[in-house]
C-alpha cells in the first residue's frame, strides 16, 4: 500500500474533525470558553510543521498543516466574543 494513501487519509479524518468541532462550537455559543493560548499555540505549531514539511517536500503534511492552521484561524474569528 502506498504510504500517502495513508497520510491522506488520516488528514482527511484529522481536518473532518476539527471542521466538526468549530461548527459545534458556532452552533452551541460555547466556543468563549476556548483559550486565546490555544490559538496562539496551534498556529505557531502549524507554522513551524508547514516549514518543515516543506523542507521534506512532503505535500501529505504541507497540505493538512496549511489546513490546519486554516481551521485555527477561521475557529478564533469565528469563535464567540466573551459578554461584557
């Protein structure tokens, strides 16, 4: 079997669920209770994953951390501002 089959796969399985949970968290308001360090550290994560990946010239990860830090940014915008 070819490894990248594999990769894809569980990208595609990783993206699904944090695709899921920013909808749950939209739907539900519940999403101002997610920490703003959560953010900060997901996307420096994600940064620091994409320029490796990119220095193995592997696209399965280049491809899922790109989407990953997509997901981080599009939760915190969308993410409910806390009641003043």
């Amino acid at each position: 079997m070819n490894p990248d089959l594999i990769g894809w796969a569980a990208s595609a399985i990783l993206l699904a669920t944090l695709v899921r949970q920013i909808r749950k968290q939209v739907a539900d308001g519940t999403g101002a209770g997610v920490s703003r360090w959560l953010f900060i550290g997901q996307s420096l994560a994600s940064v620091g994953f994409i320029a490796y990946s990119v220095l193995l010239d592997n696209w399965v990860f280049i491809v899922t951390n790109s989407c990953i830090l997509l997901t981080a940014i599009v939760g915190q915008c969308l993410r409910p501002k806390p009641s003043a």
